[in-house]
C-alpha cells in the first residue's frame, strides 16, 4: 500500500517515505521545518528544486541560484562589470580568468574574508572596481605573479 503513495508536496511525483513525503522533501522538513512555508524554487544554475539563498546584493538576477550556483553567479557578475576578456590576451573562456588586483594584496584579502561570497559581495560593492580589480586570464596572471619587472610577458615578448 505505501508504495503506490507519492509524496503530498504540490508538483512532486516520487514516491512516499514517511510523513507523506518523500526522501527528499522528508529531509528538507527535517532541516528547515514545515514545508509549505518554504518558498522552494528552481534553481537557474543547476535546475533543482531549493530553498533561496539570501541575497546580501540587490541584484534580482542573484535570487534564483541556490548557495553552490550562487558563488558562480556573483564571479560572472563581477566579469560582467570588469569586461569578460583578460586584459592582455583578450582570452574569453570563463574558466582560464581570475580576478587579479592591480596594486597586489590579493591573497591577504583573501584570507581576511575567508568566504567567498563575502570576498565576491565585497568586489561588487566596490565603487572604483576597475581601479582595483582587472580580469586576468591564469597564464597572465602567473606571468607577472613570477616575472621580475611584474610585466605580462605576452608584453615582453611583444617590446622585443
């Protein structure tokens, strides 16, 4: 009898574990309490179903991603505001770019946030941010990281 019961939540077909719910909206009751006070959503970043992540940005875009999804969501964010291009190359793949500052000091303020998404949050509040921060593409970044003159050198290459 209990296998052909599906779970009582509104657009849910699985089958029925306990409580009228099935494993995964079971365990969601479990951790966040009653579930028809959840406003569950579909993710745009991986397309499941989840709770909001609180948006500390007012960005409307940012409310629809949850908490994994979220991070990426606010690095394009801050690639939109610095141009989506390295700098040097003009390399465009969203998986070779960082976020390099231009006076140096990444990596303390790195470690002073611990988070990334408070690290993120506080480049976007930025007011000067291309000032700041500039989109490096990873060989750039490492070149000047280990070059002596803190020259690219695609641009040595280039003075030659």
């Amino acid at each position: 009898f209990a296998r052909n019961k599906i779970c009582k939540v509104e657009g849910c077909n699985r089958q029925h574990r306990a409580l009228g719910l099935c494993k995964k909206h079971y365990n969601m009751q479990r951790r966040y309490g009653r579930i028809k006070k959840l406003d569950l959503y579909i993710c745009r970043g991986c397309g499941e179903e989840k709770i909001p992540y609180k948006n500390k940005i007012n960005i409307k875009e940012l409310n629809f991603y949850c908490g994994p999804c979220y991070t990426s969501a606010l690095r394009k964010e801050i690639f939109k505001k610095l141009g989506n291009s390295c700098v040097c190359c003009k390399e465009k793949e969203y998986l070779f770019l960082d976020i390099d500052h231009i006076k140096g000091g990444g990596n303390q303020e790195r470690i002073k946030f611990r988070n990334k998404n408070k690290y993120f949050t506080k480049i976007l509040k930025t007011k000067d941010i291309k000032k700041k921060y500039r989109i490096l593409c990873k060989n750039c970044n490492w070149g000047i990281f280990n070059s002596e003159k803190n020259i690219c050198p695609h641009l040595e290459i280039n003075e030659k």
